[in-house]
C-alpha cells in the first residue's frame, strides 16, 4: 500500500514542532505502508525506513516559521498545493493522509485522482486564529471553520487527537465509524539521517545545577499566552515564600518571550529562584526536565490536550495542571493534583505536590498505570492498524 503524507510543517524540527507526523509515519511503516511524505523545505531529515521525505523548496527569507497560523505559511502552503498535485500526476497513491489545512487542497483534488482521505486534524484551524491572535475577523474565521468542516465532511476518515476534536466532528456530522481518536502519546527517540548536520540551539548541550536538596518545579513548552507563564510566576512567588529553597524550571520560548517572563520573575523578585533555558532541542528539554520533582501545566484555555501531557503521565513525576477542559479530557484527581486557573490554587496544588510526598507518589504512579493502559505505543499501534483497515 502506497500512502502520500501532505504535511505543511518542517517535518522534523530540533526546536520541538511537531513530531506528531513523524511518529505517524514511523508506526506506519512498520505496518507496511511505503509512505512518501510532502512538507516544508525546513527542518532535518530522520532516518525511517520506507518512508521517503519531499521537500518544496526552502524560503530562508519566511524562517523562522513560527508555531500557529501566520500569512509567512500562505507562501509555504501554496507551493506544498503545487507539490501536491505533481506527486499525484507522478505516482498512484491509494492514501493521501493530510495534515490540518493541507485537507483543504486534499478534498478538492481527491475525486480526480481517486484516493481515499484521511483528514489529520490536530487543532481546530478557527479556534487557532484567534488563540494565536492571528485575527479578529468574524470573515477569516467563518472561511476557514467552513473549509475545515467541507474537508471533513469529504474525507473517508478523520483522525483526532483528543475528545474535544472528536466531538467537533461528530457534531457537524462525521459519523463515528469514520474517526479514529489517535493521541499524539508516543515519544520514542528520533533518528537523524544526517546527526553531524544537525547543528546546536543554546543550552542544548548543559545542564542545570540547582543544588543538593532543592525541590524543583518544572515546566517545558511554548510560552503563549495561553499556557499561563505569567500566572505561574505569581503562583511561584507564594509557593517560594513557603518554601524558598524551591527553584522553577522553565524550558523553550523564544528570546522575546523569554526576557519578558524574565522581567517578570525581577519584578517578583524570583530571579535567583527562576532559570529560563529558552528553545532547546526535544532531547534537551527531556534532559532538563530530569532534574525536577514536580511537573506543572498552568494553561489558562484551549481545548486541545497539550502533547507535553502524554509524557507527564509516562514520567512516574507528580503533575500539577489547571482545572480546563483542555487537561481535563484526560487527567483527573486520581493521576494529578488539578488546581483552578489562578495563582492562588496553582500555588496551593504546587505546594501539596511538594510537600505531601504520599499523595505525590500515589497520584505519579496513578499517571504512570493510566498511560500504559491507554496510552503506551501498543495501544497506539492498534490505533493505526485501525486507521489502516478503515482506508484500506
């Protein structure tokens, strides 16, 4: 079985986005399937067999490509259409696999060449205009919920990534035995094709020393507004207060972001309790994050499980994370300590994971049981075979 991947994104990037079609890919080829994927001229090449990885020429003058919609990606996204529909005319693929708004082009394109659609929908494109800020525009935002709910409406199957985008596509009426729910739960090590090529981001080869005994507090991710960065410091202040030998661990950001939440934690007077890494590469971070003894999700809104979730349950660490749905459709009291999303219950949540080491270690390894259970790479294994037996 041949399957084309139409993914508008670096197919692999040290600075963390996204991996999620790269695990797709693996386990797909280790299922049968002789992928090609299409994506952007950016990011490294990873060394899966059967899998070939094509490129659109790269734009050095668009990078970097920042995370969330942007008008740099309308460039990128026009060549991938023109990409696309050559790879159809050269080869027969009876899967074509397309991530986010490359279903846009996909749906039109699938009655001339007559494959089966899989619509990847990762994030709700709408939504994700006005949580990154991209626009207002009730017009913008109608066009694309209407292309986004065209596609998936068209596709032969549609893989989500969390109960909030399952129940989406079930309420514009995409039947349940079109959908696969397929968590983004897998983090196995990726495999450069070219490691000596791979080049450094800053703190990528140190670690952090925080001294003998001191109990850090760690998060790793973007620092977008709505992760709650800001929330996390003032709730830090209070949980310093009561214990000042404590130390908050913050991974990624960009230099911008990062000297902004850095004034931040002065003006707390946090600043030899804080240490920002800024973007690390994806093994980086998992190293930093070693040292800690808490892991924190402080987000204030969103809807989508943050993929930084699945190896927080994998981790035997205690997570503290905010009472949102975005957290909620997969973590419960009995795996985490779930605060409200204000400094004063994050400070109060961070302090009991701290300080009560039993419910600490009995909600860990709670999280621990659940992710094997549900999430562990068997179980998304069989979520592909049956993505593949519903296409094939």
């Amino acid at each position: 079985m041949r399957a084309l991947v139409v993914a508008p994104q670096p197919f692999y990037s040290p600075r963390g986005t996204p991996f999620s079609i790269y695990y797709r890919a693996l386990v797909m080829a280790e299922q049968g399937v002789d992928c090609d994927v299409l994506t952007y001229g950016s990011g490294q090449d990873v060394d899966l067999p059967d899998v070939r990885i094509k490129r659109i020429p790269r734009l050095r003058f668009l990078e970097p490509i920042p995370i969330g919609p942007s008008w740099r990606k309308l460039y990128l996204d026009f060549l991938m259409v023109i990409w696309t529909i050559g790879l159809l005319l050269r080869h027969r693929y009876r899967i074509v696999i397309a991530h986010e708004e490359a279903a846009f082009w996909c749906r039109f394109l699938k009655p001339l060449f007559g494959y089966k659609l899989v619509y990847e929908m990762h994030s709700n494109l709408s939504q994700q205009l006005t949580n990154f800020r991209f626009t207002k525009s009730k017009y913008l935002i109608g066009i694309f919920k209407s292309l986004q709910d065209s596609a998936l409406k068209a596709a032969d199957a549609v893989v989500t990534v969390c109960p909030d985008l399952r129940n989406y596509a079930s309420e514009i009426g995409v039947p349940a035995e079109r959908q696969v729910m397929i968590e983004n739960s897998i983090f196995d090590d990726v495999r450069l094709r070219n490691p000596a090529d791979a080049g450094h981001l800053p703190d990528e080869g140190r670690t952090v020393d925080f001294g003998q005994g001191r109990p850090v507090i760690g998060y790793a991710g973007t620092f977008e507004v709505y992760q709650g960065l800001e929330m996390l410091l003032h709730a830090f202040a209070q949980v310093n207060k009561e214990v000042p030998a404590a130390r908050l661990l913050l991974v990624g950001g960009t230099a911008g972001q990062v000297a902004k939440l850095a004034g931040l934690a002065d003006s707390l007077r946090l600043s030899g309790a804080c240490h920002f890494t800024g973007t690390v590469s994806k093994q980086a971070a998992s190293r930093l994050m070693n040292a800690v003894q808490v892991l924190v999700s402080p987000r204030i809104y969103g809807t989508n499980t943050p993929l930084k979730i699945y190896e927080s349950l994998a981790s035997g660490l205690p997570i503290v994370a905010t009472r949102i749905w975005s957290h909620t459709q997969v973590l419960s009291e009995s795996v985490c300590f779930l605060v409200e999303p204000d400094a004063a219950s994050l400070a109060g949540g961070l302090l009991e994971a701290l300080t009560d080491e039993a419910r600490a270690e009995e909600r860990a390894a709670n999280a621990r049981a659940l992710y094997e259970n549900e999430y562990a790479r068997p179980v998304y294994e069989r979520k592909v075979r049956r993505l593949l037996e519903l296409v094939s």
